[in-house]
C-alpha cells in the first residue's frame, strides 16, 4: 500500500477532470484514475457538443443549477485550458402552434433558471439567420448564451492542467471496491493494486451505480444506458450559414435531433435517444440512421446523404434519482452529495446531459461539500490554471507557420490531408503532460483522421511515428491499448510462410 492520497477519483471523463483540476487548486495529494488507457474514452467521446444555455433544465434541480453556473465559467475556463469555445447561441425551432406553446414553457423555464437574454423570435426573422432551415418554420427561442465546446479536448486539458498542478493519473486502473473501516471508506482496491485515501469521488459515469453500490450508497440507484447516435457532414460540402446549434422542440425523450455546426468545421446531425442492454454498446444501427436522418431533414431539408463521411454514438448514464423537488414530476437529476451512510465518499451519478455544460460547476460543488464536511483546503501559493495549449499548424497564420517550421522541420510534414495535421504536432502530443501513446489519443488530440478519408491515408505514418517515439515494434502499436494492435505483421513474414507451406506440399 502507497502513502495514503487525501482525495481519490474514479473516473476521468469531463467531470471527474473538471474535479481534478479545480482540486488541485489546493494542497491534497490526488489520485485520478481511469479504466481505460486514456483519459475521455467514456460519453465525454461521444456527445454534441453543447454547451447548453441552461433553458432545458427543470428549475430547482441539481442539473438546472450546475447548466447556468457552468455557461458562465466556459468562457474563462477555455481561456486558462487553451481550448476551443465559441458562444455562438442556439435557437429551438417551432414549426406549429403546439411547438410555439412549448418555446413559451422553455422561455418561462429558463427565466426561473436565471438564463439572460432569452427570446422569442418570428420565423422569418429565423430564416433571415439560418437560410436552410425548413421554410415551414414559424418561430424559435434564441439563446444568445448557448454555445458549442470541444469535449474531447476540454477532457485531456482539464487532466493535464490537474497533472501539472501535481495531481497523480494512473490510467489502465480499474476501480474494484473500497477498502472500508466500518462505514468511513479508507482506501480504494485497483486493478493495479490498493490505494489509502480519505476521499473518494465516484466519477465513473456509466458505471456510477456499481461503483456507490459496492459502499453500499442507494442501492435503489441504476443506470441505464441510453444511446445517442450521430452522423457527421464533410466540412467541404456541406456548412450551415452560421457556427449555431438547430434544435427541434424537445420531447419526453429529450432534447431531440439537432443540426449544429461542430468547432471542426463540420455539421453534425443527431442524437436520438434509445435505451440499449450494455454500458458498452456504442454501435451505430441502421435503423438509428434512418431515425436520426429524417430528424435532421426536418430541420435543415439541404442535408444531403452523400456528405456523410463519419458516424458514432454515445451514451447517456441515465439514472432514476428523484429530483429533490418533488413538486416537479422528473424522476431523473443528477446525483451530487456526500451521502449520509458512508464517510469519505462524494458522489456523482446520473451526469447525462447537461453533464458537459455543467461539469465545472459540477467541480465547484464537490469543493463546496467537501467544505461542508469539514475539509480544510488551502490554497497551493504556486497554483497554475493555465494550461498552455501547443499549435495546431492549420489555424496558424503563413507567417506562424513558416517561424514553426524553421524552429521544427517536423511542422513541415503534413501527416493528415483531410484535416493538416503535422508530424510535428503528432510528436508533441507523444511528449505532452498526458502522453498519447495510441491512435485514438493522437486523433483525439489533433483531431487527424477526422476527414474524409478517415485516417485512410495518415494511419500508417501515425504507426511508425508512435513506434519510433515510444521506442517499440509497430506491430506493438494499438488503435486504443492491448488487443487494438493496428498491424497483424510484417508481409514478409507471410510470404515466408507460403514458402513453407509449399516445402510442405
Ligand atoms: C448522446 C449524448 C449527447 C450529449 N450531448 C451533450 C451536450 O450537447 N452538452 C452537454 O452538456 N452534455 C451532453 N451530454 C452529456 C455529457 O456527454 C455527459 O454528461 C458527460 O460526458 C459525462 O461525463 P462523465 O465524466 O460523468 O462520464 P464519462 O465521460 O463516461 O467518464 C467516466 C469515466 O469513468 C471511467 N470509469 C468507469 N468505471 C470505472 C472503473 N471501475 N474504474 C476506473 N474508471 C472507471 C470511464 O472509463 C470514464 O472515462 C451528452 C451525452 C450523450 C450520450
């Protein structure tokens, strides 16, 4: 057993990130783990990207609170993180009168939860701003404060400004059980061994349920995984006139099949919202397609199917807390609370949507329970909330680029066509405070393979860069960590073996 931590987290999606990050602003020692070989590999994948503006939310619940407070922070957030955000607004578009009854509930709901500047405008006026919108439509709420972030860069620059202010990430280590002394959690068992702390925050978002029950907190408490599929446009055919987010009128199953711009350039088109067995099944289903397809068409009529190049899915960890307004007929909150039963446990549960919105805020509260308990934090003195973002050669102007290259020749080989993605950055990203050692992490960080040909032309120069860089076989390279190796083997060898085969023969 290791010296013990102060404060350990399960999981390192969005939320368990933002909790790192924003902890480490004090003097704990902290342990941030996650099952898999990267950080972000969980929903914080596989969402729309929006930050929403917090109408939505049912007011009085813990979701409507942490939305409204979490659009405030993005701003300053991806400031010090040196990430991407663009407050760009969003609009909810009517098409009848029964859907202009609902822009009037959500221009009341988000009154109740503070969000400024809400308003309803005439469809034409709608039209005037996005020209391919359904010509039918007859009016939409405009949210001036909604937005559009990068969730699988806000992730990794919220764990990497946590691990530069000294918080400790071991990856590949899967969450077991809790080591108790009668009801106060004194430790957390591992894949890769036991970890003492006096803390532990379940972050573990699909998995959340399973990880409270074995402290033995709500057993009442399931999650359901509830799919959202999505299709992805190519930037160089198809654009919206305006980087906005189109929303239908939202319906008992959610906020329903949007058509948005992405900070990549692209339109994404999605997500439905279906129920599905396994925490694990992020397939795409045909029948998904259709759904998500003729939604979009109802919004945006020019999409066109010969733009899609990608498609993906997410998953919703979608739980049956009640609310704790009972006065509002919503069985589904998200869970943040130091729980009654068991000492030394904050627990998270439930973060669907708004979860990426609302994560920061969702940070800022389990300090404030933390305090409430009793914790004493003191501010480091040497504290650093700026993440340095490293370049990214396409949005250089001629001149950046040409400087980078004379310092680094590397910058100069362009590895991704579809998307110019250097050798240079793929090698940074190697070195960089979290390093990406797979694929997956070099995609997810640069976004290379995103384009039209889907990493069909960049894949194998990524191979051989990741070997030289970590000094292995490239057979030994892997798509997301063992048994994703990219290579089967070297095509010398099968020729060997038909040469053996014939001597058999
Ligand atoms: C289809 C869809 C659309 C959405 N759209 C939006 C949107 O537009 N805007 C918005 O604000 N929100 C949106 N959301 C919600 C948002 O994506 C989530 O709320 C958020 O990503 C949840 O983050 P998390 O950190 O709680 O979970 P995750 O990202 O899943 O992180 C949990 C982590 O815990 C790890 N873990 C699990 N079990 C263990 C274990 N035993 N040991 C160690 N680690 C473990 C996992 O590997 C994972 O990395 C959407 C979600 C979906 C599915």
């Amino acid at each position: 057993m290791t010296n013990p931590y102060d404060v350990i987290i399960i999981g390192a999606g969005i939320a368990g990130g933002m909790v790192a990050r924003f902890l480490s602003k004090y003097e704990l020692d902290i342990l941030l783990i996650d099952k898999e070989v990267d950080v972000g590999m969980g929903t914080s994948s596989g969402n729309s990207a929006a930050i929403h503006a917090g109408y939505d939310a049912l007011p009085g619940t813990n979701k409507a609170l942490t939305n409204v407070i979490g659009v405030d922070m993005w701003p300053r957030l991806s400031q010090e993180l040196g990430i991407q955000y663009e407050r760009c607004g969003d609009y909810v578009v009517a098409v009848d009168k029964e859907d202009m009854l609902v822009l009037e509930e959500l221009l009341e709901r988000g009154a109740h939860n503070e969000v400024p500047n809400l308003e309803i405008i005439s469809g034409e006026a709608m039209r005037r701003r996005e020209p391919l919108l359904r010509p039918d439509a007859i009016g939409a709420l405009w949210a001036p404060t909604g937005g559009i972030g990068d969730p699988f860069a806000a992730t990794i620059a919220a764990a990497e400004n946590a691990v530069m202010n000294g918080v400790d990430l071991k990856l590949d280590t899967a969450f077991k059980d809790f080591i108790m002394e009668g009801d106060r959690i004194t430790g957390v068992r591992t894949s890769q061994g036991d970890f003492n702390c006096r803390w532990a925050v379940n972050a573990a978002g699909l998995y959340a349920d399973e990880v409270m029950h074995k402290a033995g907190v709500r057993p009442e408490f399931n999650i359901r995984p509830r799919r959202g599929e999505y299709l992805i446009l190519d930037k160089a055919d198809f654009q919206l006139t305006n980087t906005t987010i189109l929303f239908p009128t939202p319906s008992e199953k959610g906020k329903g099949i949007l058509v948005a711009s992405t900070l990549h350039g692209n339109v994404i088109v999605g997500p439905n919202a279906n129920f599905v067995d396994s925490k694990e099944n992020r397939d795409v289903s045909k029948e998904g397609i259709e759904e998500i397809w003729s939604g979009g068409k109802k919004l945006v009529p020019a999409i066109n199917r010969k733009h899609i190049i990608a498609e993906f899915a997410g998953l919703r960890a979608t739980g049956n807390a009640p609310t704790p307004n009972p006065e509002i007929d919503y069985n589904q909150d998200f869970i943040i609370e130091i729980p009654d039963k068991v000492h030394g446990l904050v627990n998270l549960g439930g973060i669907e949507s708004p979860g990426f919105t609302a994560a920061p805020a969702i940070a800022i509260k389990v300090i404030e329970l933390l305090e409430s308990a009793g914790e004493v934090l003191t501010e480091k003195m040497d504290w650093n909330p700026v993440r340095p973002p490293r370049p990214v050669f396409r949005h250089l102007s001629r001149e950046e680029q040409a400087a980078l290259i004379a310092k680094d020749p590397a910058y100069g080989r362009i590895v991704c066509r579809c998307e110019t993605v250097t050798e240079g950055e793929i090698r940074a990203e190697v070195h960089a405070p979290i390093p990406a050692d797979t694929y997956d992490a070099i995609k997810r960080r640069t976004w290379l393979g995103t384009g039209r040909c889907q990493g069909g032309f960049d894949m194998p120069r990524v191979v051989s860069i990741l070997a030289e860089e970590l000094g292995i076989p490239e057979e030994e390279v892997t798509k997301k960590g063992k048994g994703s190796e990219l290579l089967f083997r070297r095509t010398k060898d099968v020729e060997e073996d038909y040469l053996n085969m014939e001597d058999l023969l």
